[in-house]
C-alpha cells in the first residue's frame, strides 16, 4: 500500500522587504523589485516577502492632502503606473523568482485589466519556479486607500503553496481582521506575511501597531510572521512638500530618518528579527519550520481548538 507523502518541516531562510520603491514608476520599481529577488536569491532565501502596494507605492497622501489638484494628479500617476496581472511587469518578477528559485508574496497596487480606473491593494503570489500561483485583493480598502481602491474580489482565500508549506498572506489593517485570521488558519500556513505601507501618520505610531498585530497573529496563527514594510523617498517629501503643513513636512522627514525596517516573530509572537535602524533593503532570518507543531498542537484554531458550530450565527 502507498503511503501519502508526509509534509516534511524544513529549516528555510526568509528575506522581508524594508526598502523604498521608485515613487511611482512602474518600470524602476519592477526592476528595483527584481533586484531584489536576485539579492535574495544569491542569499540562499526561500521566500521573500513584499511590502504593502510596493509596486509602484502605496497611496499615503491622503494622510495629509485634501481630494483636491494635486492628490488627483497623484491618482491619476498611480493608475497609469499601476500593475496588471497577468502582464509583463508581473510576469517579468516571477520570471526573476524563477531565475532565483524562491518564492514571492508581492505587494502591488493592481490595475483592472482593460479599466480606465479601477484599482486594487493586491498580494500576487509566486512559487520558485516562476509561477503565478495566484492573488490576494485587500477585502476592503482602509481610510485614504478609498479614494482609489475597490474592495477586493478575490474572496476570503489569502494563502498558496510552496515547496516547504503553506504561505498566507494579509494586508496592512487586515492581519488585525479575525475572519481574516481564520481564513489564513483554515490553510494552516508555516509562514505568514504581513505588509505594511510607509506609515499611517502622526496621530498612530505604525510600528507599534505592527508590532502588536503581528506578534498577536503569529500567537494566533502558530506559525512564523514576516512584517514588511515601505521606507519613505525623499522623491515623495519633495512631492508632497509644496502641498502640505510645515509640521507635516517635519515629521515626515523625521520619519524618514528612523529608518524603522521590517520585523519578524515566531510561532509564540516573539520577535526574532527586527531591521530598524539598517541601511539594508532586506531583513534576513532562517527559521525552523518544526517550531510551529507544538505551539499548533496547543490551540489549533482552525481545528481542534475550536468550536465553529457555536459561532455561527455571529455571521448572519
């Protein structure tokens, strides 16, 4: 009698993005992308992990323009640079991710195929063999992000497969989203990205909410969080300067020079990594793949910790 394959439990290396994209150009982005997948790749990682709307930025101005001339220009350049899948700027990644056998989850800020306005906060997801496996779309834009973007209609599935296992993946507010959690949970993922975008403005100090969000989630997911996250271009000060408050214009390039990098927890919600502070586009760690069995073991939300059949009607 044949056996069903086994899931093996590898120790594989991880590189989560702390870089920033070429503020919106669609070209200098893919290719700062794919360089980075290169970089990745010659460093023996395994997966590398995208920040929020990389490709070609997220669209943060909204934090501090009013909808008015220039915040539409922006628009309007964010379109016109945005990513269509399938189409050669994202074929020409997972082309990279094929050259440098390692998977991606890449965040981009996905234009309609054919559409003169419709846009999505989207996760493309590629194996190492350099195969679109498939797509995230954000399941409902936050604050400015509505100005620009449709709520997702990719459905509640936000994981694929990978040669090690299984990847989920959620965007920025998402990962604190409960039915979102427990989508990623039914998928029982070994590795979880989180992506985030430059920052969410004075009034809330990101990487403390990604610091909380993401060790909660890997407590709740028992399974290795990786937080990406966008750093701020003087190309976009520069833009935003002429339109915005002297006080906003400070804290921006305050921001700036923090440099707060990307962050990534284990399967309890510890953090093992933490890029704050480094010149380097990419954060590394090789983690062990078996440190999620006993913490699953424990409190299995997608299964036997749990018991559905008393929640259900919290949804109708």
């Amino acid at each position: 009698m044949t056996s069903p394959e086994r899931q093996e439990f590898k120790k594989i290396k991880v590189a989560v993005v702390q870089a920033e994209p070429a503020f919106l150009d669609l070209d200098a982005t893919t290719r700062l992308s794919c360089d980075l997948v290169a970089e990745a790749g010659r460093n023996d990682a395994d997966l590398i992990a995208f920040p929020e709307a990389f490709i070609p930025t997220f669209v943060n101005w909204y934090e501090h323009l009013p909808e008015g001339k220039l915040a539409r220009e922006l628009d309007k350049r964010l379109f016109l640079n945005s990513v269509e899948v399938s189409g050669s700027h994202i074929e020409a990644i997972a082309d990279a991710c094929g050259r440098a056998n390692i998977n991606a989850v890449v965040g981009i800020n996905e234009r309609l195929n054919g559409s003169t306005g419709t846009m999505f906060n989207t996760h493309v997801h590629i194996t190492r063999d350099g195969r679109i496996a498939g797509k995230h779309q954000k399941y409902v834009p936050t604050t400015g992000e509505r100005q620009v973007h449709c709520p997702g209609r990719t459905g509640y599935y936000n994981a694929f497969k990978t040669d090690f296992g299984v990847v989920s993946g959620l965007i920025c507010g998402e990962n604190s989203n409960p039915l979102g959690q427990y989508a990623a949970a039914k998928s029982y993922p070994v590795v979880h990205v989180a992506s985030w975008p430059f920052y969410f403005g004075p009034f809330l100090p990101m990487h403390h909410v990604i610091h909380t969000a993401s060790a909660g989630l890997a407590y709740s997911l028992k399974c290795f969080v990786l937080s990406s996250v966008s750093r701020i271009s003087q190309e976009y000060i520069d833009t935003l300067s002429p339109a915005i408050r002297d006080e906003d214009r400070t804290y921006l390039m305050h921001e700036r020079a923090k440099k707060m990098g990307a962050l990534i927890f284990d399967p309890l919600g510890r953090k093992i990594a933490d890029g704050s502070g480094s010149e380097e586009q990419i954060l590394y760690a090789d983690i062990d793949l078996g440190d999620v069995i006993v913490p699953k073991m424990v409190a299995d939300f997608a299964g036997h910790y749990n018991r559905p059949e008393l929640f259900i009607d919290l949804l109708k």
